[in-house]
C-alpha cells in the first residue's frame, strides 16, 4: 500500500507544482537555517576526551584575591601558578599529569643540514608540556616517543614534532634523532605525532577554542634556561613588584594549565586529600588567603564551565528553531489548502472502502514526500551556510563548520519530523470529513 | 461600502487556516523584531570610533632566530629605517590596539589602596605613540623624548606620568579635572601624572564593557609582545606594507617577521559580530520571503477555491474592485491578528533573549516598524492574487467546476 | 440483504434539528433491484449513505446479510464497504487527477488484491461497459454517459453483492439514461442486488419493486401504487 501512496504522493505533487515547491522551499530553508545552527553548536560540542571522560580532569585551585573572586563561571582562576604547577607534578598519586602551556618561536632546520638554506625560518606554536602529555591525552605517536624522565626538572634540549611540521621540515620521514634550530638552539627530534587535533580544543580552552593545536612540543624543563613567558594568558590579583624571571616563576600569577588522570574512586580519594593538604601547607604559609577551595573537572563539565558554545551561538540555535517554526506553520497552512481542495477525491475513496486510517496514511505519506525533497535541499543549504559561516568567521570555526554522516542524516531526519508534524493536522483534517457532504452533487 | 460581516463569517468558516497565516505573520514578527536590534547594536558597535587611523595603520612584529637577541636594539635600527621609507607618516614601537590582544590594569586616584580600582587597558610607547596611531590630542601635551625610559616587565620600572582617554580620566575623575593629577598602580603610593588626555582609543578589546578607558605610558618595553604601529599616508598602507616586508628582513636576515593590516586584525576581531549581522539578516530576509510566498499561495489557493463564487458574484452585479477589496480586506483582518499576536510574542522572546543571552531590549517604536513593514510585505502579497481574482469571468457561474 | 428497522437519522445545526430519516423500516431481498423515488429533500440521499455505510444512522436497527452493521468501527465499515458494496453517483464522482483504469483501480487497491488480479479485473470491466479503448484517457476527455459507465465499472470491479445508485442518471440526456439503464438490469441479472433512486417513472417502473420516500419515511403503499398509476395515466 505504501508504493501505492508513494505514487498518488507524487501524482498529486506534479498537479500543483507551485504550490508544492512553496512547501518544498519552505522546509528546505527552515531545515537549512536550523541544521547550520544545530550543526555548529553540536561540532562545538564534542568532546574529543569523551573516551577518557572518566579519568581525566582539569585541575584549579583558587589563590585568587582575598576581596573578591575570580571573575568567571568557576568563581576560581582556570590556570595555576608556576611554583604550584611545580609542586604538584612532584605528587605520585595520579596515574599521568600534565603542567603546560601555550608558546611558539622560530624554528628551521639545523644549519648542517639546511645545506641548500632553501628552507626559510617559520614561527611554529608550541606547547611546553611536562612528558606525560602524550599518555594523558592518549596521543599516539607515528616515530619515537616523548622525552627523557628528567626534562621536566632540567633544561632538556628535545623536541615532538607534530605530523605536519615533521612533513614540513623532514618531508614526513622518520626524523627521530635528527636536529632541529628552535629560537636559535639546537633540539634533538625525540618523537612525531600523529595527527591530533581535537575540535574545541578541550586541553586548553584559554586560547581559541577552536584554533589549531600546537606545531611542536616542548619540555617543561626549559622555562629558566629561555626565560619563556606564555603565548596565553597570565592573570594575577596581587600587586607583586617582578624584578627578575625568578620573580614571575614564584608570582602569584596564574597561566599554568594543569590535568590529571585519575583512574580509581581510591585514587581520587587520596588526591582529594592530598590537595586539600596541599592548599592547608600553603595557607600557613600566608598563601592562598580565600576559603579552602580547588576544582577538579572532567572534559565534559570542562567544556560547559569555558561556555565554548557561546550566548551568541546559543541565541542563534534558538532564533533558527522559532524560525523553522514559521517555516512549519507555513507549510501546515499550504498542506491544509492542498489537502481541503481534494477533499472531494477523499470522500470518493471513502465511499470506495478506504478507511480513514488508509486516506490519513496516504496524505501523511504526501507531506513525507514533501518532508524528503525538502530535507534534501535543506542540507545542500546547510552545506551553504556553513560555507558562508567558515567565510564570515575568517577560518576561525574551520573545524566546527562542516556537516558529518550523523548531522546529515539528522537534517533529512528533521525535515520528515517537520514535514509530518505539518502533514499530521491536515491529514487528520482530512480524514475527519464527513464523505458524503462531498458525494453530492449541489 | 464595507462588508466586513460576510467576509467575517467567511473567514470563520476557514478559522485554522487563518489563523495559521496570522500566526506565521506573528511569529515572523517575533523574530524579525528581535534580529532587528541584535543587528542594530552590532552595527551600532562596530562603527564606533575607534580614535585611531585604522585604514592607514600597518602593523609588524619579528621573531629572532637567535635565543640571545637584543630587542631594543633592533627597535631602534628598524624605526630609525622605517620613519624613512617613502608613504610613512609616523612609526612607533607599542602593541597594535583593537586586536584582542594586550594588557590591563587597576588604577587608583590616592595611594595604597587595594579595593576599588578603575580598570583600563595600557600601552606603553614613545612620543612617536599618539601619531603614529593617528589619535586626537584634547588636553595637556605628548610624550616628549625626553619622557621616555626603556624598560622591561621585570626591570622593576614605574612610570612617573601617563596620557589617558577622555572615558578613562572621566571615570578617574568626575570633576573634569584629570590633567595633572596623578594615579597609583594597585598597593603603591609611586605618583604618576597625567599629563595629557586624547580624545579615544578603544584599547584591545573593543568589545568589552571597559573599551575606551585606556591609559599610556611612556616607555619602549623589551618583550616579546611588541608591534611596529606603522601609519602611512592616506591610500598608502599597501605600498608601506610591502615594503616593510622587505626592508626588515633585509636589516636583519636572521628573524621571521610578520606585517599586518590593522583594518584586517580588526576585521577578524569583529568577525563574530559580522557574522551575526550577516546571519540575522539572512534570517530576516529569508523569513520574509517565505512569509511573503505562504501568504501569496493561499490567496491564490483561496481564489482559485471559490472561483465559481467569484463568479456569481459578479453575474449577481458585484463591480471588479469590489471583488479585490474583498480579498484584500480578508487579508488586512488576518494580517491585523497577526501583527497583535505578534507583538506580544516579540516581547516574550525578547525578555528571554535579554535574560539568557543579554541581548538588547526591544524597544516598542522597532516593533512599530517592524509591524508597519510586515503589515505592507502582507498587502503587498495579496494583493496581486486579489487583482487576478477581479478578472474571474461572471460566466464562470454557469460553467460547472 | 438488507433490513432496516424504525431507522432514524437527524442532522443537527446550530439552529435546527432536521429529521431526515423518521421511523424507516424497509427490507430488501438478494437479487432484488428496487428503484426509490420521492420528493427532493424526503431522505433519499440520506438512506442511501446510511444503506452503503456512509453514515451512521442515530437510532434504529440496520442488519447487511443479518449482520448488524450498527456499531462496527470505521475500519470494519470500510472493509464491509470495499467488499460488498458499490456506488453509482448522480455526479459520477470520478477522481479528475487519475485516468479510468487508475480510477477503477481505486477500491481494488483498498481490497489489497495483488497487481495482476487488479489489471484482469479492470480490463474485464472496462470490456463490460465498453470502454477499454479509453482506459488511458482522463474523465475531462469522456462524454456525461462514458464517465458513467466508468463509475458503473469502478463500482463493478470489486464485484459487489449490492449495488446503490443515486440518480444516476440524473445528469444524462434520455439516450444516455436508457444505455446506462440497460447495464444495470444486466447487472441485476447476473444477480447483483441493486438500490436505485431516481427521479425518472419510466426508470423507476422497470424495477421490479418501487418504493417511495416521503418526509423520511416509506409512504403507505397503497398510496404509491395509486400514484404510480397516475403517473401512468
Ligand atoms: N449534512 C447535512 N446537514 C444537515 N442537514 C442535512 C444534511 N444532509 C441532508 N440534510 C437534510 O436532510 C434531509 C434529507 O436530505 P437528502 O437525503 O439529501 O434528500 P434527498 O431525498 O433529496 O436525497 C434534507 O432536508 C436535507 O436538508
Ligand atoms: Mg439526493
């Protein structure tokens, strides 16, 4: 029977091909409209650690102003001090944990090697990282591995080069052991990743959560040696005079973003307890002077506390519902219209044995139609939208705005949603009439 | 003549399919009128002075390749070559403003105090700095080069004078009288005087709440956070760009430098607000449009319906404007609804939007216009159909449908 | 095959309750073929739906094949509809948008017959009422008495027990009335029960019973014999 509604559908829909393109476009444009919206914020959702949801979390710790809190959703600063960073790799309680942050500079290779100097000098992103990075994240790498057991105490001159820079600095050979110039020094390549770039950026959302992840990877040992300062922010609350490096490493500046991985309810007990000790030690000291306070999060609470969907994304989801909404009603009303018109037809099936049940599934099945071309069209318009949003946002959201297998499926499944939501009045409607009002002939 | 009772009664007999229409009309007027405020106030904002060139203002840093470079000695080499270059009017060292990226702090009208800063944004340059951003002097003088100190983040320096906004003394003091007072860092009782007041400068983050309070010291600072602000003559940011490209990694080979157009770093600072724009505007237009056909198809759907009826009434005497007026005001009445319901639905989403997303308050004069412009795109739809249906032929009574 | 007993149906409107059927018994036997007549607005119409299922009457006893048909749910009534019943309209009510073979088509799909039973079944009704030539054409393209028989054939495809026919010839010139009139005797004669309403005595006569409809109620038969004669006369 459906083949049979399938082709009245079709029959029907050629009769009034004005009227059916209005219902068409309409969906299309509703579902379009919704689905770049429902897309984006869904693509700025994810969560790439989901895997490791349970075991992994972000640490803070409040050493924030006795006046007043930080100023976020947290109440406490995203990131930790140096001094504090330094204190609590020294835990042996975590399975992995990572103290790290945002950097860069200008890398090439080694002169030796750079025979030809063909290979200009470029400013690479880099993440200075304690070694368990790798593991924490689950990163697999393509050659070597990450550094020595001591480059997070001790000024280690290697290197992890991520899969792009290795194809643009070694054309993608195994380049383990070779030398690369990073800010005029030499480091030894010890590993190359494999392609990792996690979209939003859930390690570390203070930079762009949607920029691209770091190019090179550098030890957390490093800090005195280049006297780096952080490509990221550095927040503080305290007026603190800073006459030297050593002064900004003790500071109570926070731009230190910290994670452990904690495997067992045993283990998080003890780290609990271990940071509470922690906070207690530093407040004899006449640190951390507001009310014992850290935060441990896991990705997904994390993503929520950053708001990486922001109140405009969120806005715009909105508006693009209640638009679809219009786009519904709209097509309620011209389903209705088309359906009345051949209430006619429907009173002579009915008095040829067509149940009602039949005659409401036959004019159902025509807004599922509808539904599918429109659905079909809409994700071409989608496709549209999130073109035109990757252009406005100036690469920005590159990552974010693009439809998957799921999203896609999900469009045509929202369109017959829509368009049998729509149907589903006038084909009640429809079913509903009294047939023989419609048999006679005045 | 109005007839307003049989076109009542009609419409009551078609009651869901009317107030279908109308309900559309509403809730596109919800939408409508609530897009339209979010995209006046991102236009609004966007089109701030921002009290610098931003056309003219070219913008360069460089990174060196060594680990152990002099900076400021490059500072000095490079701006000395490039205040020559052809097409530059004024050149300085400080960090490019309206990029999103940059500094703040707490500033305090007494000493040592600790609650109750009044917070700005701050740069530090030399007496190229107001110039060289093509900023507005109002009150007091420049930095002269005599002011000016090369420092670092952790050299221990405090400026002993600053030049700040209008917004930002304004805020320091309310008495109008900032030039020559002084203000205090957070916790210090290190006197620093204001000795100059520009008309604007929107800082780094134009779009946060504090933009405009921004405060300038004089000082050329070694840091890695650096931008040669480059203002060139008017038409000649292209030309001065590419030179600059050129000469700097002529000067000194062993860097990888980077040259910017300020108007772009701010167009990618707004890219957000421009997409909203352009979005809404889509919706809003989109929308429209498809109000517009919906209407315009059951106007058509309708006469086509009652074509027989049509055309007893004219065989019956009815004239032709008589039969588009009748369409026309069976419109008006569900255009009408329309707009009421929709007004009221305006308000409901924007108190949301306002509570959730702190947008904008939609103001009844917006909805007025809104409603006005909605009202006539209605009218406008039907009243092609309605003219069609004028041209029904009274024999279309004895011809059997 | 059909019994009806003290059958009453009213239609209520905002203002007035109209009875359109008071009180109506009737019988009618297999392999009869009854014609009715009665003044226009007496129930006619009305008896007719409520004897093909159409409508439910609001009070009294309907018994098809001694079943009693009263309160059965839609579905049922449908079912019941599709397999024993077919209409012939005053308007032919031929569905515009479908040629005559999709047309015919119509209740042999609700009977679920598979694709191959539905094709020899038209084609043999289409045979019967002579119009096989046209089974691609649309109902626009055929003459008053063609789209007539089609509906003839559309009812007759189902091979229904009992045929109802509403002034089907109401619309149609004296020529076309008698073809159509000739078909449906042929019908009956292959012993397809047939209910007839017309306006036509001469139609009406050649049934083999008349009964007359009267403010919804069959008139005293003695009176309609009487005026069947006058008609006569
Ligand atoms: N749907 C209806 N609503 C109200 N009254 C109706 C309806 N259908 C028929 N009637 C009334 O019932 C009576 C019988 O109608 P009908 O059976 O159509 O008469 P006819 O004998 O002419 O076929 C008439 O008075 C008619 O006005
Ligand atoms: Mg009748």
């Amino acid at each position: 029977m459906l083949g049979y509604y399938i082709s009245l559908a079709l029959r029907s829909l050629r009769r009034t091909p004005v009227l059916s393109a209005l219902m068409v476009a309409a969906i299309a444009v509703g579902v379009g409209a919704a689905m770049t919206t429902l897309t984006l914020n869904y693509m700025m959702s994810r969560n790439a650690l989901e895997h490791k949801d349970d075991v992994l979390y972000a640490l803070q710790l409040d050493n924030w102003d006795p006046h007043e809190a930080d100023d976020n959703p947290s109440a406490m600063p995203w990131q930790v001090t140096y001094k504090d960073a330094i204190s609590l790799l020294r835990s042996d309680i975590p399975t992995h944990q990572v103290a790290m942050h945002r950097w860069g500079g200008p890398i090439s290779l080694d002169p030796s090697q750079n025979s030809g100097g063909e290979m200009r000098p470029f400013t690479a992103e880099a993440r200075v990282t304690s070694r368990d990075f790798f593991a924490l994240f689950d990163i697999p790498f393509l050659y070597g591995g990450s550094w020595q057991g001591d480059a997070d105490t001790s000024p280690v001159q290697q290197i992890v080069l991520s899969e792009s820079t290795n194809n643009k600095l070694f054309n993608g050979e195994n380049s383990v052991g070779r030398t690369v110039n990073f800010s005029g020094t030499p480091f030894t390549v010890v590993g190359v990743i494999e392609h990792w770039q996690p979209s939003p950026k859930v390690h570390d959302l203070n930079n762009g959560s949607f920029n691209k992840s770091a190019e090179i990877f550098l030890p957390f040992g490093l800090h005195r040696s280049f006297e780096i300062y952080p490509w990221g922010n550095t927040n503080g609350w305290k007026p603190e005079d800073i006459n030297s490096y050593e002064d900004q490493l003790g500071s109570e500046y926070v731009w230190i973003q910290y994670w452990v991985q904690l495997d067992s309810d045993e283990q998080r007990e003890r780290y609990r307890e271990y940071l509470t000790g922690f906070i207690r030690e530093q407040k004899a000291q006449g640190r951390f002077p507001r009310p014992l306070k850290f935060g441990l999060s896991k990705p997904s609470e994390w993503l929520q506390l950053n708001e990486v969907v922001d109140g405009d994304d969120r806005m715009l989801n909105w508006l693009s519902l209640a638009f679809l909404l219009v786009c519904l009603v709209n097509a309620v009303a011209l389903l209705l219209a088309k359906f009345l018109r051949k209430a006619a037809e429907a009173g002579v099936r009915r008095a040829l044995g067509a149940s009602r049940k039949a005659v409401f599934s036959q004019h159902l099945v025509e807004s599922g139609c509808i539904g599918l071309a429109g659905g079909l069209i809409g994700i071409l318009l989608t496709l549209a939208g999130l073109a035109l949003v990757r252009q406005l946002q100036m690469g920005y959201l590159d990552t974010v705005a693009s439809m998957d297998w799921l999203m896609m499926l999900s469009a045509i499944g929202l369109a017959i949603l829509s368009s049998l939501l729509a149907g589903l009045y006038p084909a009640w409607r429809i079913s509903r009439t009294n047939p023989s009002i419609y048999l006679k002939t005045q | 003549m109005l007839e307003l009772r049989p076109i009542l009664s009609a419409l009551w007999r078609h009651k869901i399919s009317a107030l279908l229409i109308a309900v559309q009309l509403g809730l596109t007027l919800a939408i409508v009128g609530n897009a339209t405020v979010v995209i006046q106030e991102r236009i609004e904002r966007i089109a701030r002075p921002t009290g610098v060139a931003v056309t003219d203002i070219v913008t360069a840093q460089f990174m060196p390749i060594a680990k152990n470079y002099d900076r400021l000695e490059a500072f000095r080499l490079d701006l000395d070559m490039i205040r020559q270059l052809p097409g530059v009017a004024a050149a300085t060292v400080s960090r490019a403003p309206l990029t999103g990226g940059g500094s703040g702090t707490g500033l305090y009208t007494a000493p040592n105090q600790e609650i109750g800063a009044t917070g700005g944004a701050q740069f530090w340059g030399d007496e190229h700095l107001i110039d060289a951003l093509g900023m507005k002097l109002v009150a007091g003088r420049a930095f002269t080069p005599n002011d000016i100190t090369e420092a670092s983040f952790s050299s221990g320096w405090r400026p002993n004078m600053a030049i700040v906004t209008q917004q930002l003394a304004d805020k320091l003091f309310a008495n109008g009288e900032a030039l020559g007072q002084s203000i205090y860092f957070s916790g210090e009782d290190n006197p620093i005087e204001i000795v100059g007041i520009v008309e604007r400068n929107l800082g780094p983050w134009p779009n946060s709440h504090n933009a405009g309070s921004t405060v300038f010291f004089p000082a050329v600072m070694d840091t890695q956070w650096f931008d040669y602000v480059v203002r060139a003559e008017p038409g000649q940011r292209e030309a001065v760009a590419k030179l600059l490209e050129e000469k700097l990694a002529e000067r000194d080979p062993q860097r990888v430098v980077a040259v910017n157009l300020l108007e772009d770093k701010l167009d990618r600072y707004y890219a957000g607000d421009n997409t909203m724009i352009q979005v809404l505007s889509g919706v809003v237009s989109m929308l429209t449009f498809i109000v517009a056909l919906g209407i315009v198809g059951l106007t058509v759907f309708w006469i086509t319906q009652r074509q027989k009826q049509i055309g007893v009434r004219r065989a019956l005497g009815a004239s032709r404007s008589a039969i588009s007026r009748y369409f026309l005001l069976e419109n008006l009445m569900i255009a009408t609804t329309g707009i009421v319901l929709g007004t009221a639905a305006a308000q409901i989403f924007n108190r949301f939007l306002a509570s959730e997303f702190e947008q904008p308050a939609l103001p009844l004069s917006t909805t007025a216009i809104c409603a006005l412009i909605l009202f006539g795109i209605s009218l406008a739809a039907a009243l092609v159909p309605a003219l069609r249906a004028a041209n029904i032929s009274p024999a279309m009574a004895t011809r059997s449908v | 095959m059909l019994k009806m007993h003290n059958v009453r149906k009213s239609y209520r409107t905002d203002t007035i309750e109209t009875h359109a059927l008071r009180d109506f018994s009737l019988e009618v036997n297999e392999g009869e073929f009854v014609s009715v007549t009665g003044p226009s607005g007496s129930g006619k119409t009305t008896f007719l739906n409520i004897a093909g299922l159409l409508e439910t009457p609001t009070g009294g006893q309907y018994l098809l094949d001694g079943q009693d048909v009263s309160d059965l749910n839609d579905r049922d009534r449908s079912r019941l509809r599709n397999e024993k019943i077919g209409f012939i309209f005053q308007g032919f009510n031929l569905i515009p948008d479908l040629d005559l073979f999709d047309n015919i088509d119509v209740p042999l799909r609700y009977r679920g017959f598979n694709a191959k039973e539905r094709k020899k079944r038209i084609e043999k009704v289409l045979e019967q009422v002579g119009l096989s030539a046209r089974a691609r054409h649309l109902p626009a393209q055929l003459s008053g008495g063609q789209q007539q028989r089609v509906a003839i054939a559309r009812a007759l495809a189902g091979e229904p027990r009992f045929l109802l026919a509403d002034e089907p010839t109401g619309n149609l010139d004296s020529l076309m009335a008698r073809q159509v009139m000739e078909l449906l005797e042929f019908i009956n004669e292959w012993g397809t029960t047939i209910v007839m309403v017309t306006h036509d005595p001469d139609l009406a006569r050649r049934a083999h019973r008349n009964i007359q409809i009267v403010d919804g109620q069959v008139a005293d038969l003695r009176l309609q014999s009487a005026l069947g004669e006058a008609v006569t006369a």
